[in-house]
C-alpha cells in the first residue's frame, strides 16, 4: 500500500477555517485511492482539531531543525510528501529530499500567501495592486517552493493566472485544486420564511476575516440596521480576540458568537450571509457553506474570485459599504430575489465544486507521478534553486540543531 505522508503547518481544523476542510478533502482523496496517509506537524496540538484517527490516520509530532525527522522520514519510506503551506517545503524540503529522494513532492498552497499579502499591504496603503507589491520577498519563496516541488496545488483559476502570467510558472507544475463536495446539497433548504438575520463567518485569527468585521461594525452594518431595525447580525468564527468579543453589542443587533461546532447548523437559519472582504486570495470556503446551505449572500469582488458563473452570482457583488448595505437589505427583504439568489448558489455548486473535481484533481497527480524523472528533468530551474537553495536552508537547519544541542549540554549562564 503506498503511503502519503504530509507535513502540516497546523492540525487540521475543519470546523474552524476552510484550509482544515480542504486538507481533509485531500487526506480522504488518497485513501480512497488506496493509500496510506499519514500526518505529521510540528504545531501544538490544537483544541479544535480533526481526529484523524477516525479516517484511519496516524499522527506524528515532529520537531523543526532536528535530525530525528530525517530518520523518522526514512523509515517511513513514502511514496509521496505534501509540504502544507510552502513554509513547510522551506524547512523540510531539503531533508525529505535527501531522506527519501524518489518520492513525490507536492505542494497544497492553500491559497497565494504573496498575492493576499500584497492585496492586504495595497489596501492599507489605499493604492492599487502593481508588481511592486506582487514581487516582494515572501513572493520569492513562495514561487521558488512551486518550482522545487514536483506539482504544486492551486485552489483558484484566478491565481492559476497570476501563477503562469505574471510569475512565469509553467503550467506543467500546477494542478487546479478547488474545493469539492463528496455529494452535491440536496435543494430543498429551508425556505425565505423559515429564516431569520443574517450571519458573517471566519477564523479570527485569519486577517481578511478581521477587516470584514470591522468594516461592518464601524460602516455596513450601521446602514442595514438603520433599514432593518429588528434583525441581527450573528458572527461566528475560531479563536475570538478580546478585542472581537469586546465589539458585541445586542442592542445594535451586533453579536459576536465565537467558535461554532456546526457551521451548516447556523447558516441554514440564517436568511443572508454577509462577506465583505477587502482584500484576501485563494476560495472562501464560507461562501461555499452558505451555498451548500442554500443561503444567498453578499460580498466584493475579491469574495467572489474564482466561484463565480456567467449566469451570475449567487445574492449580490459590491464594492463600498454602501452598496454591499443596500444590497443587503433588497435581499433580505425580497423573497423573489432572494429565491433566485438561492437557485443560483446550487447551480454554482453543481458546476464548480462537484465531485467531478476530486476524480480530475487525482488524474493529474497521478500523471505526474507516474513520469516523475522526467518531469524533474524538465523543470531544470527546480533542480538549480533545490542545488542552491536547499543546500543554504540545509547549513541553517544543521548550524541550529547544533546550537541547540551544546546549549543543553552547556546552558550559558545569566551573567555571560
């Protein structure tokens, strides 16, 4: 049985953010394949986190800038290696490398971590984004893990673009990895009468998510209260700060509700959901939610990258607070709208995210996989920056494995 091992930046947590979803999603991928998987990071043990033991996955605590990896990993004798995040193939690449050299290595971006960081450094800077902000160092690592894998995962088509057009990746080291559904969602939710409020959803540990909900406490949601005196607004989201909880207000209809076990459970009672992103990258799997829940919804452009159809999007797109205010208000009290709205998301759904997606996702993997040497003889500048670059990060490692094993042996005193 070929076995999987993949090195995650956090457990997966996919009650609390949409990158825990779709880790699970590509964890029950291989095992219906017939593979082993196993999971293996060097986070703490999180409370919210999957037990992956119930898939039949074993986890592994693994320590960074420690050899004990390499001779855990050697043992192991993958077949294939998945860098969660392209922080994680910067640590471990060189090591998986040189412990295991035959087998696969993949990267799950998650989503484009320079192009979120330039959108987010653009916006505070209210100017717009240009390949200043788009070549900044974190893009050099990033797009320099795409090309010493050997098939990085994209979630969106509109980073797909950015990728090939204006990074230069080849189009042969990325596979288009949305989100998919093992089953589409049945359609018959509850209707436009059955609900009540509206709803707004994210870790609070993720930036975009802690913009929206300022941007609707300090100006959206002011409006839509203004207009709608008797609804609230429900917010709901992982690892609340005390400065998000401290914004609860049930007067203003304004309540701050932290963590949820069942988010399909609140967004089915939920008449609109609300996502006003300023700035973000990759798929929002909270839009996907409330699709599934057949919950229509308003956001930006930003929000809607890369699920949108031609016929339209599933509620409203806006820019300014005002127009995503209005927005939501007609269709929170318009039922034929709203109905429509509804109609919409299980179209996108259906065409977007269906299984479909995990049976072509495999398909691709599996080409690379099966023409692994020549693939690598290809990708000629992956085997220049795996040269140069591992051996750098390889010294690094060593030189703190060493440090920190004289300081055990010697501990410097307080006075040296």
């Amino acid at each position: 049985m070929p076995l999987l091992i993949i090195l995650g930046y956090v457990w997966p947590e996919p009650n609390s953010s949409a990158a825990g979803s779709r880790m699970l999603s590509l964890i029950k991928l291989y095992l219906s394949y017939g593979w082993q998987v196993k999971f293996a990071s060097p986070a703490e043990l999180s409370p919210h986190r999957f037990m992956l033991a119930e898939l039949g996955v074993s986890e592994q605590q693994i320590t960074l800038n420690c050899a004990s990896f390499d001779r855990w990993l050697a043992e192991q004798n993958p077949q294939a290696v998945m860098f969660d995040r392209f922080m994680l193939e910067e640590q471990f690449g060189w090591r998986v490398e040189q412990a295991c050299p035959d087998a696969m290595r993949i990267l799950d971006m998650e989503d484009c971590h320079a192009l979120r960081q330039a959108r987010q450094s653009c916006h505070t800077q209210q100017r717009p984004v240009d390949a200043q902000a788009l070549n900044s160092e974190l893009a050099l690592r990033e797009i320099a893990a795409i090309y010493r894998c050997d098939l990085t995962l994209v979630i969106s088509e509109a980073e797909m673009q950015i990728l090939q057009q204006h990074y230069g990746v080849p189009a042969a080291l990325l596979c288009y990895c949305p989100f998919w559904l093992d089953k589409l969602p049945a359609t018959n939710s509850p209707g436009y009468g059955e609900r009540q409020h509206f709803i707004a959803i994210g870790n609070f540990r993720h930036a975009p998510n802690w913009q929206a909900v300022l941007w609707l406490k300090q100006q959206i949601w002011p409006q839509i209260r203004k207009q709608l005196p008797g609804a609230q607004l429900h917010i709901y989201g992982a690892y609340p700060p005390p400065k998000a909880t401290a914004l609860d207000n049930p007067q203003q209809g304004f309540l701050v509700k932290g963590w949820v076990a069942d988010s399909a459970e609140v967004m089915r009672q939920a008449r609109v959901c609300l996502a006003p992103l300023a700035f973000g990258a990759g798929l929002k799997g909270k839009l996907l939610e409330a699709m599934c829940q057949g919950t229509p919804n308003v956001t930006t452009e930003i929000g809607a990258e890369g699920m949108n159809i031609d016929s339209g999007w599933c509620g409203a797109i806006a820019s300014d607070s005002a127009g995503i205010a209005k927005a939501a208000v007609e269709l929170y009290q318009d039922e034929a709208l709203w109905q429509q709205a509804q109609q919409q998301g299980f179209q996108i759904t259906s065409r977007r995210f269906g299984p479909q997606q995990a049976l072509r996702v495999w398909r691709d993997i599996e080409q690379v996989r099966t023409t692994l040497p020549q693939q690598r003889q290809i990708n000629f500048t992956g085997l220049m920056l795996r040269h140069h670059a591992y051996r750098s990060t390889k010294f690094m490692g060593q030189w703190i494995e060493a440090k920190s094993k004289l300081a055990q042996i010697a501990p410097v005193s307080g006075n040296e």
